[in-house]
C-alpha cells in the first residue's frame, strides 16, 4: 500500500531538483553578463615627462634686408652684352653685362654677392652713374619676414630668439632668428612689427607670405596626449585608472606641442591614463585597462 505514495514523492523531489538546477544557471549567467558590463576595456597609458616649446607665431611677408642698386662708372655708356637675368645668384666682381663708352669697352660688375632681383639692361640701351639702374643685387641673398605679434607677446619676443619659417610655395622649413622688434604699436590694431631675418640657398620672392614659430622659451613637465584630456564646465579633467577603476582628476593644462599637451597640476609622472577620455566613462568605473602601443594621434 504504501508503493504509490512513496513513487509520487520521488517524482515531486526529482521536479524540485530540476527547477533549481535551472535557477542556478540562470543567477550564473547573469552574474557572468554582469561582470563583463563590469569591465569595460579601454586604452591606457603613463603620463609621461617631457619639454614643451613656448612660441609665438606671426604672419608676415617677405622683403629684402638690403637691395644694392648697380650702375656704370663712366657716363656716355652703351649696353652691349647682359650676361644675367633677374632670379640668378651672383658672386661680388662676377660680370654683369660688357659696356662701350667712347670707343672703349667696359663690365659692370657685381659689388657683392646675391641675389639679382631686377635688370634693365638692354642691348643698345644707354647706361650712366646717375640713370636708372641696370641691375638690382639682395645683398647675400638676405631677407626679412615681417610680421605682426600683438602686444601681449612682445614681452616674451628678444633679439636672436631661433624661428621656424614656412614660406608659400617652398616645401621645406627655413630657420631664422628674430632679428629686430619694433618700438611702437600700431594703435588701431595693437600689433607691432616684428623682422625675422633668414638666409636661405633657395631662391626667395620678395613680398611673398610667410610665417613664422619663433621660440620664446621652454617649459618641461608632464606631458599627455590631447585626446586624453577633457573640457567641461566643471573644468579640465584627466581619467586616471587606479585598481581598475576610474578617477577623474583636475589638472591645469599649459602649452601644447603636436599631438600633447602639458600638464602643470593634478597628474604624476607614472600615472595611468585614459588614452581617449570620454563622457561614458564616470568617477568609480570598473575597467580592464589595455596599454596602448602607441600614443593615439589628437583629431
């Protein structure tokens, strides 16, 4: 008698088991999609140290620093070769262009060497110490950018101070050197003129545009890629990971070069940072940090 009840009791436990077998997998599953929210990957990196350039920028354009004008000893002179064109380097006594006066011949000759960046010499055409010139030299092929700093820079600006030149036209960079700083500042728009003296073997355009990066200083410190730094109304911020977790730091930031820019305050050397901040990512994040294996370009 006693048979039934005791099959009907170890079907209800078999059913019981059941149940909770699936309830168990069920809480493992979701504690194993809960810890995968939980760590979110992101790219890290060390603050770093590293000097930063100071540089003030102007944009100008190109004029000779010093334009000899060449004529004839003699009066009563005749043009009867040129042997230059404008464009050519010269050197100082190089022939440029054979006279007649009186029966005689005569060269004209280069007082220095340069550039030659005007002629009007013709065949045939009369030459005379006090006409008009037959031939423009660029003294050594010198010239100046001029350009215009506004007035906050010119305390920062001194003679000699290096620069980097980029003319229009020219593929390459050009050093220079600050070579004067104007006095007065043009009152209307409150910039002064300043001259960037360079010397350069490629053929340079008068009054074509330039501009220049002239180095006033240095400052070295901590330096982080621009894309791991943040801007918000509640200031500038870095995303530093520590135990896997977010923390969001303030920091004052200073001078930028490429890619990086400085940290003056909030940041240690060594310290690991969010490569790319972002707004998705809050104070108290669990992450799994990935190191990167090379410093992300800014955009």
């Amino acid at each position: 008698m006693m048979a039934k009840p005791r099959r009907w009791l170890r079907g209800v436990s078999v059913l019981v088991l059941a149940m909770l077998c699936g309830t168990i997998r069920a809480c493992a599953a979701e504690e194993v999609d809960a810890d995968a929210l939980k760590g979110q990957a992101v790219t890290v990196l060390k603050a770093t140290k590293a000097c930063f350039p100071a540089i003030v920028d102007v944009s100008g354009f190109l004029i000779p620093r010093e334009e000899i004008a060449v004529r004839p000893d003699r009066p009563g002179a005749k043009v009867t070769e040129v042997l230059v064109e404008p464009g050519e380097s010269v050197t100082q006594g190089q022939p440029l262009a054979r006279l007649a006066a009186d029966g005689a011949a005569a060269t004209v000759q280069a007082p220095v060497a340069g550039l030659v960046s005007g002629s009007t010499a013709v065949i045939g055409s009369p030459a005379s110490p006090k006409g008009e010139a037959l031939f423009s030299i660029i003294t050594h092929n010198e010239f100046d950018l001029v350009g215009q700093a506004p007035t906050r820079a010119l305390s920062r600006l001194a003679v000699n101070q290096p620069a980097t030149v980029r003319i229009v036209g020219l593929p390459d960079e050009i050093e220079g050197r600050v070579r004067r700083v104007s006095a007065t500042v043009e009152p209307n728009s409150q910039l002064a003129s300043v001259f960037v003296g360079i010397s350069a073997s490629t053929r340079l355009l008068a009054n074509a545009s330039g501009r220049a990066m002239i180095k006033t200083g240095e400052s070295c410190g901590i330096s982080v890629p621009l894309t791991a730094v943040l801007y918000s109304s509640a200031g500038t911020v870095v995303q530093v990971v520590r135990r896997q977790t977010i923390e969001t730091k303030r920091v004052e930031v200073g001078l930028m070069n490429g890619g990086n820019i400085e940290i003056r305050d909030g940041l240690q050397e060594g310290d690991v940072i969010v490569a790319r901040a972002g707004a998705l990512l809050r104070e108290g994040d669990t992450v799994r940090p990935i190191v990167a294996t090379a410093e992300p370009a800014a955009e």
